[in-house]
C-alpha cells in the first residue's frame, strides 16, 4: 500500500460524498464535545443515508443525524495515537474551518485508507499541534448536579435516552443506564457502544419538559442557557433527580 502523502489533508469531496464510505470502514467512534459534554457512540456503523439535506448514520451501535448545510468540509488527520495503535479520524468542520465533531477509525489505519482509497489524496495540511491534557484535575463532588441525577436515574433502574445535539449533530443513545464513574472531574456515563463524559459542574439545572409520553430534561448552564444534553423516559426515570425546574414560559 502506498504510504498517505500528508498525515493530514483536506478531502476535495463533499462530506455527501464521503460519509457513505464509513460502513467498510470497521468500527468507528462518532466522538462530539460541546459545553461540557463529550458524547460518543462507536461501533460498526450500518448504513448512510443522505437525504433532505443530511446523513442519517444508523446500525446497533449508531443513531446520529448530520446537518450538510453545516458540516462543509471533512479533513483527514491520522496523526492520532493511543499508546501503540494508530487512531486515524475524519472532522467534520463548518465553512469557518472548525472541527464540531471526528469520525474516529478504531481498527487502526489499514481499514481506514481502503475505505478512503476511492477518493484520493486530498490536500496536504499543516500538523495541528494537540493540546496535552490538564493535571490537576478535580475529584467530582457527591452534590455536583450531574453526579447526583445520575445516581438518582441508576437507583431507579428504568430505561432513558440520553441526547447530545450541536451545530451540525444530533446524536441519541438509549438504554438501562450503567453504573456512573465520577473520575478526573467528569461524570462518566460508559458501556460498550456508547460514553458520556459530563464535566461536573457544567449544568446547573434541568428544564423539564412534559410530553406526551414521557418527560424529556434539558441541560441548563448557570445563565440559563441550554446546552445541548437532554435526557428523555418515563418520569418514574427522574424520580429523585436535584435541580429540575419548569422551562421558562415565553408570551
């Protein structure tokens, strides 16, 4: 196999056109962060569909929708590591060059060149130099608003769905929920297909939301602002769960 020309290059195809190339690609890591939150799925990835404007990724492992008219261009970098094993990834940037969220190749290079080699190289980018990660950081408090609706919603035992929208991404999971890991300042929510990473003390409270059939819980930071992150069950799922409040009415 002929070795990449740069580790990092920008694709000259429309995301349209590359997104349907993910299902030969192995397992793969849709990993967004915004606000506080890092919500991730990974797995095999079952079909692409592209239709009305976006790209449906769906399969046992994946359920995300991606808004074309926002994710503009994608860039590949395969510079990316975790101790011996190459982790090569696609983002998915805006039309202003910023990355919103990665596609991450988790079976290494190999699979992930073939299911690229159609394409192409793209053009030749600048290594972008990787933040080192902070020390120091803090324990998660028992009262820290995340910690404590999830120890509330893991006593209850009742199925949830936890939701993570961006610009660009909607992204769902649903499931029983694991056991909670408050660890380096996040609250981590983690299974085989599926992470949360909350970092504690980002949402200070939540907006419940009656619908229909079931309650939905939209994080709020301390000005009030929604952040994207939104739980969604039976109320029986929130019984126990500090912080919920009436959304704001609007005349």
């Amino acid at each position: 196999m002929t070795a990449p020309v740069s580790l990092r290059e920008a694709l000259p195809q429309s995301p349209a056109e590359i997104l349907p190339l993910l299902p030969v690609m192995g397992r793969v890591m849709l990993s967004a962060r915004f606000k506080g939150a890092i919500h991730e799925r990974m797995g095999p990835v079952g079909t692409v569909t592209i239709a009305d404007g976006k790209a449906r990724l769906t399969g046992e492992c994946h359920d995300s929708v991606i808004d074309l008219a926002v994710v503009k261009r994608i860039v590949v970098d395969r510079s990316g590591r975790m101790r011996d094993k190459a982790l090569p990834k696609l983002e998915c940037q805006d039309a202003a060059g910023e990355t919103l969220f990665s596609l991450i190749g988790l079976e290494g290079l190999e699979p992930f060149d073939a299911a690229l080699a159609s394409l192409g190289a793209g053009a030749p980018l600048e290594p972008v130099l990787r933040e080192a990660p902070s020390g120091g950081a803090q324990d998660v408090a028992p009262e820290d608003l995340g910690a404590a609706t999830f120890a509330a919603i893991l006593a209850n035992a009742l199925p949830i769905a936890i939701d993570f929208e961006r610009p660009g991404l909607f992204q769902h999971w649903v499931g029983l929920l694991p056991e909670p890991k408050p660890s380096m300042g996040f609250v981590n929510v983690m299974q085989g297909d599926f992470h949360l990473h909350l970092q504690a003390g980002t949402v200070a409270s939540w907006a419940q939301h009656q619908m229909v059939a079931e309650v939905v819980l939209r994080a709020l930071d301390a000005e009030g602002r929604e952040t994207g992150l939104s739980l969604h069950g039976p109320a029986a799922a929130f019984a126990g769960v500090p912080g919920v409040r009436e959304p704001a009415a609007h005349g």
